[in-house]
C-alpha cells in the first residue's frame, strides 16, 4: 500500500440491502459485498421497513468483516468510514450509521456522512476512471427520480425532479397491476423484450411550471384504467404488450427531460446512475440519445447501479479529501436533499 | 472488569462504566433529542471524564429489549460496532429485568411497566425478599395492563411500580389495583444504565455473552407486516 493512497470503508443501508465495501481513491473497488433482503420484501410486494431494519442489524457485522477481508485489509488501514445517512428509509439508516459511529469511534478512524443520492452518481466514477464533472446525470431508482447537473465533485445542482411516484415506483405498481409481482423494474424489463411497445399510447406527463420536472402517477393511473376498461369489456391484456408499452412511455419521458437538459446547457457528458439505470430500454435510448448529438455516453454496470456500498465510497472519497468529517451526533436524515450537508 | 453500559430501550438514553464492583460513571438524558444524536457523545463523555482506555473493557453490557424498536437498535447497532473493533462480547441484559434492579431489595413485588404502545405494557414481576437475587414471578413479556393488574390482585402482594408506562396507564391501574401499590419517584422510575451494568457483570461471569456479530435486540414482538401476513394466512 502506497502512503498516499487513500482507502474508505463504504457501508449502505438505507432500503433493503446492506452493504459494504472497500474503495481505494475513490475509483478503485477492493471489495463489495451486498446482501441483499430481496426474497423477504418480495413475500410483501415491497420493502417493509420494520423488517428491513432487522435484518439489517443481523447481517450489518458480517458484511463489514467480509468487505475487509475481501480487500486484505483491516479497519485500521482505511483512512475513513463512508456512511450513507440519508435520504432513505429512517429505521434502515439509522442501523449503518449507527454502527459506523460505534466503529469509528472505537478505531479512531474518521467518519464522513454521504448522501444515497451523490453515491449514486459516483458510482460512474467507478466505472469510467476518465470521467470527471462536470457532466449531467439522470439518477433513477425505487425511490428517486432526478436530473442533475454535477457542477464539481460534491457540487449539484438538480435541474428535475419528480413530483410525484419515482419512476422505480412506478414500474413496481404497475408491475404488481400487471400480475408481475415485485421487484418491478427487472421483471417489467424482461417481459417487455416480448411486447409491442406502440401496443398501447400511455400519456407522457407534461409537468407545466417546471421544464426538467418528472410526474409518474398520471401514466400509472392511466396503466390502471386500462386494465380496468377491458376487465369491464371482459377483455385479456396483453402482458408483455402492456409492459413494453408503459416502459416506453416511462424512457420517453426519462430521455426527453435528459435530451432538453443536455440541449440546454450543451453537455458533453451525460451518466445514468441508479437502479433503474440496469433498465435495458432506458440504456439503449440515452446511449442512442448521446451518441446523436455526440455526447459521451456513461454508465455504470448493473452491479454498481443497485444499492451498494462501493458507491458510498467512491463518495466518500471526495468529500474526505476536502476534510469533511462527521461528529458522534451524525443522524440519519430520511428525506436528506441532494447537495445539503446535514452535519 | 471493566464493563461499558447501554441503554436505549426507552425515552431515556443511559450510559455507565463499571470497574468490579464500582459504577465509575452513569450518564442519563431523559430529553426529546433522538438516541441517534445523544447516544455516542455521551458514551465519549464518560470515557474521557473516566480516562478509561476503550482497549481495557471487558465486555458491553446492553438492555436488549423489549423496547422502541428504533430505540433498541441504535443502542445495538452502535456497541456492535465498538465491541466488533475491540474484539469483545456482548451482554444483552433484558430491559424489563435491569428495570427491576433499580429496586433491587424490595419488600415489595417490582413490576416495572414499559409502554408498549397499542395500548399493551412490556412488564414483568420480580420477588427481592431473597437479596440481590431475585425470582421472577412473571418474565418480561407484553401484557395488556388489565391482564397484569389481575395477575397482581391474585398474587395479593404490595408492590412498587415503576417506567415510563406508568404515566400512561396509572389512571387504569389505580381502578384496576385491589393490592397495596406505590408508584417509583423519579430518580428510580426509568431506565439506568448502571442496572444494566451490574447484570451484566453477572451474566458475563456466568458466561451469558454473545460476539458482536451475534447480538440482535429481543423485540418480544414481531413486525405489523408480518403479524398481519400471520393473520391473513391463519
């Protein structure tokens, strides 16, 4: 180990996996370990916190031992903690934050709060060693739809937001209308390959007093009105047609807001970062999208788009580098904003 | 021996530091701010005013429930990130019984009340006629106060009732009371950590540890979801 290499100890917990991770400056991933809670929230159709929280509790030391020791490294060789501490769900959080302040604290290593969101982003950054801000990001998952512009490390500004359902909300609802059941993202995707995504004209919202803004629950709305109006005609759907069709509508709105944004301020970078970001459909048209005005085209693999704790690293990493640190007061904040420091 | 203290099982944040036979320190917050924000700079408070070297603890002493879901697992989460560092045990001292201590000696039956929320009480019966030692009469468990006030009429003993659920449910109790009952003043009405201290140094002796990794908080009850799923399956 180099003496001027910076090494962090990621640790994620803020929906329904817990992770941690070992990230040498800030791009360089040593381990990343993930468990994930998947198969209990899909016996509820989604994530419920109380269990979440549980079962975070019960794996959160094993996953830390097993991220240090993947990497070769002790707590003692990381140069700082990275904890994800909002936003999110609170009872999730506050078991990663509290573990790594009791960790920090014992070892004497120092501590940085990070925000889920910026973790997101950052993932890009592992992936692609040569991308450096600025650049325009579109960070879409279960619970966040944004469309930011990433001005400097740990600076943003977000231009979009949805005012409504997230976009991964939404293919959960109407994964579940569908009889698709839960996660909805991956499954929406998979039977899609099958469908005709002009089956059916689902509305793409127009949000009126802000141009970059995104809505959702109109578009599931209107999935649920269409299944409702051939159930009263006795009528079958299309499975694999309805979801090719809502995803479509979902991608055009995505990549229309991105194309507006990148037009507007004449990026030539653009990423995709969140779990929606593993969306085949929403890859493949953001890439087309890019590589028709020449802008370069970033994201991060599937791996690195769902929750994890190399993120919050690669986070991490920056922020400690400009001497942020977290007090033994750091709390979870669960609708904590994009580019405000609770601490 | 050196043992650090916690308890986050309830309003109350307590930490203590004891050495053999001594409580070195005992810190309580009975105050709105959250455990998250209290917790670990009280913690730091009785280490530095102590100059207790972490790497010289024993162990970590915890109520480990029943309590605020959210309460036990910042307490939990945070020492199992200590004791993982330190490379020493856990002790989960059951909260309701560590309650009970603040009383230890009693004449009286101790029955401590936790408020369980959805109107139940986390409570428990305790017998100190014997010394420190006592017998449990009933277990900590979550009980409706009109169930345990008539267990305490059949048992027909006075006794001394103490927690945070008796602001809620003194009223019913008064009613429901047919024994001689008197209500903890305040200084031994709510969680102390150097109760949990002092049973915790007895469990460890007896070898009642857990490693870091192993320790989870005993709810005592299961999540809405899945009682709900329960019942819908039943």
């Amino acid at each position: 180990m180099s003496s001027k290499d910076t090494y962090i100890l990621g640790i994620e917990s803020s929906c329904d996996e817990t992770a941690a991770a070992v990230v040498k400056n800030g791009r360089e991933v040593l381990s990343n370990v993930i468990s994930s809670q998947i198969a209990i929230h899909t016996l509820y159709g989604g994530v419920v916190p109380e269990i979440a929280s549980r079962k975070h509790i019960e794996k959160i030391n094993q996953v830390v031992t097993e991220a240090l020791k993947q990497a070769g490294m002790k707590i003692t060789d990381c140069d700082a903690i990275g904890v994800t501490y909002g936003p999110g769900l609170i009872g999730p959080l506050l078991i990663g934050v509290s573990f790594a302040k009791g960790l920090s604290y014992a070892s004497g290593v120092p501590l940085v709060g990070v925000h889920h969101i910026e973790g997101h982003i950052s993932a890009n950054y592992i992936e692609n060693h040569e991308l450096e801000p600025p650049f325009l990001c579109l960070v879409v998952s279960g619970g966040h739809t944004h469309l930011v512009r990433v001005k400097d490390y740990g600076e943003y500004e977000i231009l979009g937001r949805t005012q409504d359902d997230a976009a991964g909300e939404a293919f959960d609802k109407v994964a579940r209308a569908i009889g698709l059941g839960y996660p909805g993202g991956p499954k929406i995707d998979k039977v899609s390959k099958e469908g005709n995504p002009d089956a059916i004209h689902f509305p793409r919202a127009h949000v009126g007093d802000s141009e970059y803004d995104f809505s959702f629950s109109g578009l599931k709305s209107s999935v649920l009105n269409y299944l409702n109006s051939l159930e009263m005609k006795h009528e079958q759907y299309v499975q694999a047609d309805v979801a090719a069709s809502f995803q479509k509508a979902v991608v055009d709105v995505l990549v229309g807001n991105s194309v507006h944004a990148i037009e507007k301020f004449h990026a030539d970078k653009f990423a995709l970062a969140g779990g929606v970001a593993s969306n085949s459909a929403l890859r493949e048209a953001m890439q087309k999208a890019c590589e028709e005005r020449g802008v370069k085209f970033y994201r991060p693999a599937p791996i690195l788009c769902t929750d994890n704790a190399a993120m919050i690293g690669s986070a991490a990493y920056y922020d400690f580098k400009k001497g942020i640190r977290a007090g033994l007061d750091l709390n979870a904040v669960a609708n904590l904003k994009l580019g405000e420091r609770a601490y | 021996m050196k043992i650090l203290a916690v308890d986050s099982s309830g309003l109350v944040a307590s930490v203590a530091i004891l050495e053999d036979d001594s409580i070195l320190a005992e810190y309580m917050v009975n105050y709105k701010k959250t455990h998250s924000e209290t917790l670990m700079p009280m913690i730091d408070e009785i280490v530095k005013m102590t100059n207790t070297d972490l790497k010289t603890l024993d162990a970590i002493a915890i109520a480990g429930g029943p309590g605020s879901f959210t309460g036990l697992r910042i307490g939990s989460a945070t020492v199992k990130g200590i004791a993982q560092f330190l490379n020493i045990p856990i002790i989960s001292v059951p909260t309701v019984d560590a309650l009970s201590y603040n009383f230890c000696g009693s004449d009286r039956l101790v029955v401590p009340i936790m408020d369980a929320r959805r109107n139940q009480t986390y409570t428990g019966i305790f017998d100190f006629h014997d010394g420190n030692d006592p017998e449990v009469l009933m277990e900590q468990c979550p009980m409706s106060v009109e169930d345990l006030a008539g267990h305490l009429n059949e048992i027909g003993r006075p006794i001394v009732l103490l927690g945070d659920g008796v602001a809620r449910f003194r009223e019913t109790l008064d009613e429901l009371l047919t024994v001689d009952h008197i209500y903890a003043p305040a200084h031994m009405s709510r969680q102390r950590a150097g109760a949990v201290a002092v049973l915790g140094a007895k469990y460890y002796a007896e070898g009642k540890y857990t490693s870091a990794e192993e320790h989870e908080p005993e709810y005592l009850r299961k999540s809405q979801a899945e009682r709900e799923r329960e019942a819908q399956n039943a």
